[in-house]
C-alpha cells in the first residue's frame, strides 16, 4: 500500500509532525481563504489523482470549518482521488443524540449523514456517545473511535507522584477505570446532578482518604469547566492537595481557565486533540493508528 497524501485544513497545523510521522505521509497543502462577501474559495496544491488522500480537521468551533472541508473533500474527488479520509480529532455535535423536544435537530445523525456523504471512512478521537453505543450508529462508512487512554496514563504515570484518578460523573468511570489501570493507580467516580448549564452538583462522600495521593481529575470534555471546577472544590474540601485537571478536547469557553483555577487546580493539561495553550498529551499516534486500519481495510 502506498502512503496517503495528508492534507491539514486551517487549524489542523499542530498536528502536522506527529501525523505525518507516524503515517510515513507526504504532506500537501490545502489554500483556504474568503472572499470579501464570506465565501469560501479552496484549492488543492498537490495533485490528489489516484492517490489516497486523508483530510486532517479539528472540528471545535465547527460552523466556519464544516463549509471549507467538504469543498475540500468534494475536491478532491473531482480531481480523481482514490479515496477520501477524515481525520477530525474533535467530532462536534455529538451532544444532541435524542430528540428531547419535538422539533429539535438531531445533530449526532445530522453530522453523521453529512460526513458520509463525502468521505470514505472517518477517524475521531474519544467522542462523546452518551446513548449512542458506537460509531455505526452515527456514520455510514467504516469509522474508528481512537482511544487517549494511552498517551493520557503514560503522562500521569511520568508526571504525577502517587497519582488517585476521580472522574466527574458515571459516564466517565468507564475510560477513567482504563486510564488508572494503565498506570496503576486507584480511581473514584461520583454522582452528578445537572441543574443547568454551568450549575451541577457532585456527590463526594464524607471521609474520602486522600492521604499521600495527587488528586487527578479526568474528563472527555472541558467546554464550560464547570463539572470539573465543582469536583475539585470538593476535592480540596475533602482534604486533598491541589487536583492536576486532565481534559482530552479543551474546547475552553470564556472564563474556563481561570474558573478551574480559582476552584483550586494546581494544573490543567488537554491533548492537543484541540489546539491550545494547555496542550501537554500527543495523541497522533492513536489517530494514525486507527487510520492505517482504516486504509488497509479498503486494500
């Protein structure tokens, strides 16, 4: 099998090294740019005829990105491309699974039916499936959720003395138990109770040791920071030293950072699945990875 020529749509460039390393792929370069009424004008510089071809885009503040990858992708198939891959570290629109209210837009399927429609198999990093079960169950075409549980235990475990997991609520205990056991450390999980937006309660039992261990608080997300700032006001009310604060996509609203700061995180660290100043966990190796099987699947 041949390498597939790797395209970062705007966004995507701190990934650049860590993928292309670990794909063995030449690297070609996407020109994005608007016109003065907002369009989008887009033009492949290399030649994507008869070659695999992977689009590598960070999906966080999705609506400007969505427009520029799909003229990317539909480009790419006009000019003869092989097959047409994604990369997307950060899958948006995963929250809205269910039609709460009649009328609401289901938006996990929206996004899945229109990913499908222009790629060949999709690779995403730890989504959010709540009641979704797997990526069947959104996309169409072959698609892989790669795993941050590696890179996330080999920092703690090179980072963090004594380390004692805690996970927000009990939707994380599944890949927070993961994590704690591949660096061998104990982990809790609590319960939580949403009463809105940026207001929820965690249940911290009365008389929690945490004696001699660094409380690190792991979550998928970290939008508004408010579930992870309530856990470590709790921890350091328990007795605990400052938590390190270990999200996976840093989307950070406003006002994020300095409310896990204020609660009392002696640190935060993201993966750069997200670009961002707390970026401290590379996780191009599970992405390229979970896309070499994707590639090998169709050869």
């Amino acid at each position: 099998m041949t390498s597939p020529l790797l395209c970062l749509l705007p966004g995507a460039g701190h990934l650049t090294h860590g993928l292309a390393s670990h794909l063995g792929a030449p690297l070609a370069e996407v020109e994005v740019r608007h016109f003065p009424d907002g369009e989008t004008y887009l033009r492949l510089i290399a030649d994507p005829a008869g070659q695999d071809i992977i689009l590598v885009d960070c999906l966080d503040r999705p609506d400007p990105k969505l427009i520029p990858l799909i003229f990317a992708a539909m480009t790419a198939r006009d000019l003869g491309a092989k097959s047409v891959g994604l990369i997307a570290p950060y899958m948006p629109y995963f929250r809205q699974d269910i039609e709460f209210r009649h009328g609401e837009s289901v938006s996990a399927r929206h996004i899945g039916a229109l990913l499908s429609s222009d790629f060949d198999w999709v690779v995403t990093l730890e989504p959010h499936l709540h009641r979704l079960s797997a990526m069947s169950d959104v996309f169409t075409i072959p698609g892989e959720a790669a795993r941050a549980t590696g890179p996330i235990a080999d920092w703690i475990a090179a980072n963090v003395e004594a380390p004692m997991l805690f996970g927000p609520d009990a939707e994380s205990e599944q890949w927070v138990s993961a994590i704690a056991a591949a660096c061998n450390a104990p982990y809790a999980v609590f319960p939580k109770t949403r009463l809105g937006d940026r207001s929820v309660t965690i249940d911290v039992p009365p008389g929690l040791d945490l004696k001699g261990r660094t409380p690190v608080v792991v979550d998928d997300i970290l939008s508004s920071g408010t579930t992870v700032a309530t856990l470590v006001k709790a921890l350091v009310a328990a007795g605990g030293a400052a938590p390190v604060c270990i999200a996976v996509h840093g989307l950070f609203a406003s006002g994020a950072e300095d409310l896990l700061k204020a609660a009392g995180a002696a640190q935060i660290v993201t993966t750069n699945a997200v670009a961002h100043r707390t970026n401290g966990i590379d996780i191009s190796a599970p992405l390229a990875e979970a896309a070499k099987r994707l590639l090998a699947a169709r050869h």
